[in-house]
C-alpha cells in the first residue's frame, strides 16, 4: 500500500461546525478534564462511532480529525481517534475492518513496531480496545491483531497506560516507506495536538484566575510578573495553534514539504505544552495544585502525551535531521497568485544584481534602488493619482521580505515608503505631497527618526522636545503651511542614521497640558542642515552609527508640519501600522541564516552537528521550528492588522517572539559551530559570511527597538484583558 490517499480539504466553518459537535458530545459524557478519574471511555467510543468519528480516515478528514483531537485534549481524555483514522488509511481496501472500526465494533490502538514483539508497552486506552494496529516506521508489514491482555500500568497518565499483549494476526497489508511515515507522523501528531490542547485550556483557566484573585488588595492579573508569564504563555499557544493550522492545510494540499510541516507542529507542542501548563500551575498557584480542579489532570496529560512521542519514532528522524540530511528548507509560505507571481518578479531582479547582495541591509545600493524605482515599486501601493498602482498587501509583504531574505541594501528606500509616504499620503498637504512623494517613489529621500528622548523610549507619549509658535504667527487654522514660524528646543535619542540624513521625522509636544499625553503632540519633516541642529554620532554594538540629536532654537515654517496640531499621534500610530507590511523582515531575515547554516552543516554533517540524536542536532531543530512559529505569527499578524482584526494581539507576539529568537539564533550557532561562527565577514571563507556574529550582535535591537519587549508582554497582557 502506499501514500496515494488523498486528503479531502474542508472549509473552515465546516471544521468548526464539527468541533462544537465534539464539545457538545464531551460535555455529556466527558465534561471535563477531572473525567479522567473515573470517566467512561468505553461509553465515549461508542458514542463517538454513533456519530461518524471513527469514519474520518476513511473520508480523509484530517482537519475534522484533528479538531476533535483538540477538543479532547482539552479535556484530558485520550479517546485514540487517530489511531482508527491511520488504521482506516492503511487498509483501504479491507471494507470489512473499515466498517468494524467505524461501527466502534473495532476498536484499534497503533504503535510503531516490527510485529514481532511479545508485549507493546505505553499505550493509552487499551483497556477498552480490541485490537493492536503495529507497523514498522520504515515501512513493511503492518498487523492487526487482537488483544489478548491489557495490563494497566499505573503513573502519571490517567487513565492509565497498559501493557498489551496482542494474539495472533487477523490480517495485514505491506505499506511503503511513504506510507508508514505517513502514519507516524499523524500519530504523532494526535499525541502533539492533544497536548497543546490541554495547555491551552490551562492556560485559559490562568488567564480568567489571574482577572479575579485578589492579592496585597490587587488582582493578580495587574502584578508584572503575572502578565509576563501571561502573555509568554499566549505566544506559545498561539504559535502552536497556527502550527497545527498550517500542518493541516499542507496535508489536505497534499505539498511535498506536509508531513516537515507537520513534524514542526509536533516539535513545537512538544516544546511548549509543558512550559505552557507550568505557567499555567505556577499562575493558578496552590488552587491549581488540588485534584478537585481541573488543571491536574491536565497536567497528567500533557506531560504523559509528550513523553509518549518517545514510543513513535520517525525513520525520517527529527525536525534537524531531516533538513540536514536533505536539500531544502522550511514550507514554503504561499501568498497567493498574485503574491507569488511577484515574488518571481524580485528574484530575477535581484539575481542581476546578485554580487551586491548579502552585505549589511543597512548600507543602501544606488543603482539598485533605482532599478527598483525604475519598476515602480517603491510606494507601488498608493494610488494611481499619486504614483502607485494600488498593489495588493502580498505583493507589499514579497518585495520586503525579499529584501530581507536576499539582503538586498534597500531597505532604508522601503522604509521611506512605510514610515513617511504613507503618512504624507493621509496627512501632507498638497504641496507636502507633491515635494515628497516623488523622491520616495525614486528613493531619495535620506530621512532619520526623531522619537525617542533621555525620558521617552517605548513610552513615547512622555516626550518632552517643545515647539512653541512665535509670537504673532497665525495659529488660526490646523491647515500646514497657514503662517508663521515654530520654535523647537529639545534632545532626541538613538537617532539612527542621523549624521548621513537629511530629513528628520520629528515629533514634538505642542501642548505640554494636554490630557492623555499623547493629545499634545505634533508631527514635523524639517531638514537636518537647519541652524540650530547639532549631532553627536555613538556606534551601537551592531556597528551602525545611531545619533544624539540636539535642537536648540531651531526656528522652521509651519508648512513642515505634517498632520493637525496636537494630532501627532495619529500621524505616527499611521505611520507605524506601516509596519504591519515590515513584520516579516525579522522573519525573512532569520530564515535566510537558518538556510545559510544548513548550507554549511550540510557540507559535513558529521564534523558541524554529529549524527542524529546530538545536541547539534536538537538545537537545529529548535531554530527551524523557532524560524517557522515566528513566521507563522507574523503571517497572522499582517492579516489581523490588514483586516482590523485581532491588530492587538498578534504583532506584539510576532515582535517578541522573533526578536528572542534573535538573540537565541545567534548564541545557538556560536554553540553549533564554535569560534569559526564569531568571525566577521572580513574573514575568508566565514560560515555564513560573517551573517551569524553580526546577526547575534544585532538582535538586541530587535527585542529593545521600538518598544521593549516587555513593553510588548504588556500589551499582550492587556489584549487578553488583564489590567493595568
């Protein structure tokens, strides 16, 4: 038999519609986790045969399947619907075992073996089943065979494991190597997703507990520590669950990377379930640690589904070693027709101009920039009216992705187009407009940022750099331009760039009375050559040279002003939701060492990460999962965003959990590779180029720059509704 099964794809509404069908069907016979105790299974698999969920493998529902391996996860019960779907798919042409196992009249639990062993230990359900599915993971005979004993073998699973005993073969097939790992990676996946279910749930217990329980006169959910963990907790989840989204879009399209897709899944879960429940434990405090609550039990669950990962070996190996055994890389993100179609169109631009690419994405390369312009894409979003051609978010998120990925130098000419077009778009004048917008649509507006002050980082709403309109200067109309002249005094920190721009993005207070605080605020684009402007240059440990910049007296016109005054602050949140388009550059970027370590590994595996089962080994692992959930979370971040939904949950997650991944990127291939991967690009023959020290160097950046991320742990924790 071999892997030629399709799956069949269903919509989302029909995958929900089947999820709360699960729930309802649980809430009878199964209501809750602490039903592990003394629950019915046997009462529960009857049920569930009643009602079709048995007949899934032979349907290829695998989303259906996998919900409903949620649901029971969530409710700590190890109902094995997986195993009767692998079961169904291995004997496809045995219409008497599919009818027997769909009528529940069979009832199968699978292990990975040769067929010969007396006894198959750690099986979960076996008390009520009837049968043993068995098949080597390489592929080979598989083996149905009646149970002839069970013996329950108690510990930290509830129900408990057995050890079974299986009698002689009732039938067989032989499945191919495809085929059998196929098989384990959906069993697998059974053990992973029932995992994450069960944390989530905990974790949803924590985050209502932490909302009400009052401690030191507070609610808990208000203490820092509280929300820290907290919203570590939700990234974990919520990089899992996409995970698991993308797994199973990849089955049901049957792509060559589906079953990687879902060892990634699988890894992650198995990774972070755990510390999830912990979190969970550690938030519920002593009421959590008492089996009356529920979150025992699924403690039990979650660390007994993890450790079960152990009895189902892949022929394929882990996560690592498939990728460095093999020739490619993470699945792919597919951006549709159009974002595809586009991305060609940036590759074999940028592969004319390959011998300037891979340097330092902070330098900027004048004669690709304008090959860029000379296509139109720079601020090829905007109007028509206005130079654009209206293009699509795909298309906007390829061309910065790419850039990162290729290292093309770029990036300061992209920027221009996030951070200021698409605010002078919305806010300039006319003649701000027709200034600006043409030198952003060739790339030659050189420009800095002029946020953050000595008492005004990630809070910006606190900064204090003034300006005041002179005296007897018109100040009767919002309209940039009306008259008169403003006066700025003041000091701005960690201005990147600031010595080679020369414009300035500047945000000043207006009213220093204003309440909230961000109501006083005031956007201006002022030259960097004006009098009164002094700049001090320091080097930051990446070695780009950030700037302070000094404003005394500087007197510039009103028609520098951009947006209303006081109205500042929505003339930079627009120009920050440019950033959306942005979020995948750290991404993109991590990818692109990811594939430059797996290229080096690759030229000798055995010298770079040793063979399988090594620390090497597993810390590869932990990066391309890392890579793969930032990626995941940021594509759900520029959706959420682009749509005006869930905008304020998922771009801090994907923001923090790229930027921590930086940093342990790059202390994980100091640890790989040794002192070769602390060399600089100066040196010959570097792995990577010189990328992975420069990168480890950087990535401070990412977790400090725009916002800590502790910052971004808070608004996550207020997103979930935690308070202040």
């Amino acid at each position: 038999m071999s892997a030629d099964t399709a799956f069949t794809p269903m919509d989302t509404d029909e995958v929900a519609a089947f999820a709360d069908s699960v729930r309802g069907t649980l809430a009878r016979l199964w209501p809750a986790p602490t039903s592990a105790a003394d629950g019915d299974l046997a009462k529960l698999w009857r049920t569930a045969a009643e009602l079709g969920w048995l007949e899934l493998g032979g349907d290829g529902a695998i989303a259906a399947a996998v919900a409903a391996v949620r649901e029971l996860g969530r409710v700590a019960c190890p109902l094995p619907v997986m195993d009767a779907f692998v079961a169904t798919r291995l004997f496809p042409q045995d219409g008497e075992l599919r009818d027997g196992i769909a009528a529940g009249e069979i009832r199968v639990v699978a292990s990975v073996d040769d067929g010969t062993g007396a006894q198959i230990r750690h099986l979960d359900a076996a008390q009520q089943a009837t049968h043993l599915l068995t098949f080597p993971a390489s592929g080979g005979t598989a083996l149905l065979r009646p149970l002839q004993e069970a013996e329950e073998t108690a510990g930290l699973a509830v129900p408990a494991w057995s050890r079974v005993t299986p009698g002689a073969p009732e039938t067989s097939v032989e499945v191919d190597a495809a085929t059998a790992d196929e098989a384990v990676v959906l069993l697998r996946l059974q053990l992973a997703v029932r995992a994450l279910g069960a944390a989530e749930r905990a974790h949803e217990m924590a985050v209502a507990h932490a909302k009400e329980r009052r401690q030191f006169g507070k609610v808990i959910g208000s203490f820092g520590a509280v929300q820290q963990r907290v919203a570590t907790c939700q990234i974990d989840v919520g990089a899992g669950d996409l995970l698991v989204t993308d797994a199973v879009r990849a089955l049901e399209e049957n792509t060559p990377d589906r079953l990687l897709a879902a060892e990634i899944a699988v890894a992650h879960a198995a990774a972070s379930a755990p510390r999830v429940q912990l979190g969970a434990q550690h938030t519920l405090a002593a009421i959590g640690y008492f089996e009356e609550h529920d979150a025992p039990w699924l403690f039990r669950r979650v660390h007994g589904d993890v450790t079960r990962l152990r009895t189902l070996p892949r022929a394929a190996g882990d996560v690592g070693d498939v990728l460095v055994e093999g020739n490619g890389s993470l699945p792919v993100a597919d951006l549709g027709e159009t974002g595809e179609a586009f991305r060609a169109e940036v590759r074999a631009l940028f592969d004319t101009f390959a011998d300037r690419l891979g340097g330092s994405t902070m330098d900027l390369d004048r004669e690709l920039v304008q090959a860029v312009a000379d296509r139109g894409w720079l601020g090829f979003a905007w109007p028509e009216s206005k130079g654009g051609r209206g293009a699509t978010l795909a298309e906007q998120v390829v061309l910065n992705e790419e850039t990162a990925y290729r290292r093309a130098p770029i990036s300061k000419a992209l920027g221009a187009v996030m951070l200021l077009g698409n605010s002078i778009l919305k806010h300039g004048t006319q003649e701000q407009q027709d200034t600006f917008l043409p030198l952003i649509r060739r790339g030659e507006l050189s420009f800095c940022l002029g946020y953050s002050e000595p008492e005004a980082g990630s809070d910006l709403a606190s900064l204090r750099t003034r300006a005041v309109r002179e005296e007897g200067t018109a100040s009767g109309s919002d309209e940039a331009g009306s008259g008169g002249h403003w006066v700025i005094n003041g000091q701005k920190l960690w201005t990147t760039g600031g010595h080679t721009s020369d414009w300035v993005w500047l945000a000043v207070r207006t009213d220093p009375d204003a309440s909230p605080r961000h109501a006083g605020i005031t956007m201006f684009l002022i030259p960097m050559d004006t009098p009164g402007i002094t700049v001090q240059q320091h080097r930051a440990l990446s070695g780009e040279i950030s700037c302070t910049v000094f404003y005394d007296d500087v007197r510039v016109p009103d028609s520098m002003r951009v947006g209303a005054v006081d109205g500042g602050w929505k003339v930079i949140t627009d120009a920050l939701a440019g950033e959306r388009i942005t979020m995948g550059n750290i991404a993109a970027a991590l990818h692109r060492q990811l594939d430059d370590l797996l290229t080096h590994v690759r030229e000798n595996p055995e010298g770079t990460v040793g063979p399988r089962g090594s620390h090497a080994r597993a810390l590869l692992t932990e990066l391309a999962v890392g890579v793969q959930a930032t990626r995941a979370l940021v594509a759900s971040a520029i959706g959420a965003t682009s749509q005006d939904a869930g905008a304020r949950l998922a771009p801090p997650m994907a923001g923090v959990l790229g930027g921590e991944l930086a940093e342990r990127f790059g202390e994980a291939v100091l640890d790989i590779l040794g002192p070769d991967a602390a060399l600089s690009a100066e040196v010959p023959g570097v792995p990577g180029g010189g990328a992975f020290e420069y990168g480890l160097r950087l990535s401070v950046m990412y977790v400090v720059g725009g916002g800590t991320n502790d910052i971004q742990r808070g608004l996550i924790a207020r997103a979930l509704g935690l308070p202040r």
